[in-house]
C-alpha cells in the first residue's frame, strides 16, 4: 500500500516569490510519482510526472520537481510565482508494478494563495 | 487537446435516490477510473474498468455502487441509493496505454439532502 503526505495544508506567498510544495511518500513497491493542479471548480490537470532518469522533472507553468529516493520526496517548486497559480496542488504516487490498473494514491493537497 | 467529458457538472439529490454520473473518456483510451473527493479531504480512489470489467476497486465501492459501459462511449457510476455522506466531488479518469498520467473530467460535484 502507498501514503502520501502534503506537510503543508496552506502556502500563501507574494507575487514573484519562490516557492516549495513538499511532499512525501510512503511504498513497499516502487512508484511513480505525480503533482496534480486544480483550479477553482476545475478538474485535476497533470502538471509533471517522474517515470524514470533524471530525478529533476520539469513541468508546465514554469514549475519542477525532484525525486529523492532516499528522503522519499517529490517537492514541487517554482522560483517565481503568478497570482495565476492560485490552486490546490495534490501530490500523487502509483506503483510502477500496477498491471493494468496503476491507481492513484493522492495526498491532501496544498492550497498556494499568490497575493499581489 | 482531447478531454475526458464529465456530466452534469453538478447535481443535486434527495437522499435514497438513485443517481447516475456520466462520463465520456477519451476515445482510444482502454481504462477508465473514477475517483472521489469530499470536501476538505483527500482524492480517493473508487474503482477502476478495463476489457469491460471492473478490474480493481476500494473498499468504499461497495454493493450501493456499479458502473457501466453501456455503448462503447459512456462511462457511468450509479449510486443505488445515496446516502449523505455520498455528497462529494467525483472524477472520471481515462489512460491510454502505459503509465503516461492520466486525463481527468472536471467532476461532478454531487450534493444528497
């Protein structure tokens, strides 16, 4: 079974400003990992994924992320924010031996509210 | 961009009816997903279908929940009879082949009184 912990409920951050989501997980298996947006009264929009290789991924939007195995990690980061970016941000692992399912565990998310 | 379609978008319903989410996927994906979010909580999942079978569901998916692929097109969650902690948002998910993410519909969101 997988766990996956938002540490953090709510970021609020000035325009401009960096910013780090953290998210950590927990598997007995090894998994791929995932950030999800959600806009207001949106749906869940895959912003990167790490399959495999290198452990810093990029995504859209200006945002990236990096695996670390041995912390069990995958922050988010962006290194200047919009007031665009205002969203909730869900974490996500499944596991890589999934057959034909490769269901998704998601952490409880994490509200970034960008002021201006 | 092709997109998962997801209706209504909001529905509202008396609880110990029967309700019936829809879902249009992606045409060439093979498997297909819902998922649930109540509010202030986590996304959770329900159940997965494949091959026109349900290949993997959670213990939340019990007898009051079926779902459907009626014409090769639609995908559909029933709710037998709604209870009021069945009030929450729900996702329909489509994947092609391989674990390249999937694609979500913007939910349902389903409110019981």
């Amino acid at each position: 079974a997988q766990s996956v912990t938002q540490l953090d409920s709510q970021v609020p951050v000035f325009e401009e400003a960096p910013v780090e989501l953290r998210c950590n997980y927990s598997s007995s298996v090894s998994v791929y990992l995932f950030w999800y947006v959600q806009y207001p009264n949106q749906g869940l929009q895959l912003l990167l994924k790490y399959l495999s290789g290198s452990t810093l991924v990029k995504g859209i939007n200006g945002f990236e992320a990096e695996f670390n195995k041995s912390q069990t990690s995958f922050h988010l980061r962006k290194p200047s924010v919009h007031i665009s970016d205002t969203a909730e941000y869900f974490c996500a692992v499944s596991p890589i031996s999934g057959g034909s399912n490769y269901k998704l565990t998601f952490g409880k998310g994490t509200l970034l509210t960008v002021n201006p | 961009e092709p997109e998962v379609t997801q209706t209504p978008s909001h529905q509202v319903t008396q609880m110990g009816q029967e309700v019936i989410l829809r879902c249009v996927p992606i045409s060439n994906h093979l498997y297909f997903y819902w998922y649930r979010q109540i509010l202030g909580q986590k996304v959770e999942f329900l159940v997965s279908f494949y091959n026109n079978e349900i290949s993997e569901k959670s213990e939340i998916f019990d007898d009051q929940f079926s779902v459907e692929r009626p014409d090769g097109s639609n995908f559909t969650l029933k709710i037998r009879s709604t209870k009021l902690e069945d009030s929450a948002m729900y996702f329909c998910a489509s994947r092609g082949q391989g674990q390249g993410g999937y694609t979500f519909g913007s939910g349902t969101r389903l409110t019981v009184v």
